[in-house]
C-alpha cells in the first residue's frame, strides 16, 4: 500500500493523503501522486477542510478521532496523518477502508 509509511517506531503508520477540498461530496478517489486521493466538500478555511478530512477518516476506519492526528501538511493538498494503532491494525483498516471503495 504505497500510501502508508513503514511502521513506525512504538506503532503506528502514517497516512499520506492528497486532499481536494471544495467537492461536491466526501469520498475517496483513489491514489494520486502516491497518496490516498480524498474530496471533502468543506473549503480550505480556518481549517475547517482539516477538520472534516479526520472526522471522514474517523468514519471511513471505524476508529475514533483521538487516533488520528495531522502531522504535515496543515495549508497543503499534501498530508500526512499519523495514526496511533498498532501498525498491522493500520494497515488491515486500510486495506478494508481501500477495498470498499473499488
């Protein structure tokens, strides 16, 4: 899965998504430049786009906001999002989360 990273020292993974706000719907496009494409319909304001890509992701995953913190990309397309499970949880979440989108 190219756009997790390799697991992270204590567990873990990091979640490297282009993000497309100003959508007509929340989904996921697919892969982009080695990243998890995701449309959000909300703008690029105080960082309401942020906001509404973790509480999508928080839905997408089935996991609870608290895991999911970003940690690059706060006023880029460009975002890496670390999430704070074990990495083979990560992982299985992401693949399920991949496969019901194709």
């Amino acid at each position: 899965m190219i756009f997790l990273s390799r697991p992270i020292k204590g567990g873990g993974g990091i979640l490297l998504v282009y993000l497309q706000p100003g959508a007509s719907r929340d989904e996921i496009v697919g892969v982009f430049q080695d990243r998890l494409k995701i449309k959000i319909k909300a703008r690029p304001i105080d960082g309401e786009a942020n906001r509404c890509l973790v509480e999508f992701l928080s839905e997408k995953l089935g996991i609870s906001k608290k895991h999911l913190n970003l940690i690059k990309g706060l006023q880029s397309r460009k975002k890496d999002i670390f999430i704070d499970l074990q990495y083979e949880e990560v992982f299985t979440l992401l693949s399920q989360m991949h496969n019901l989108n194709n």
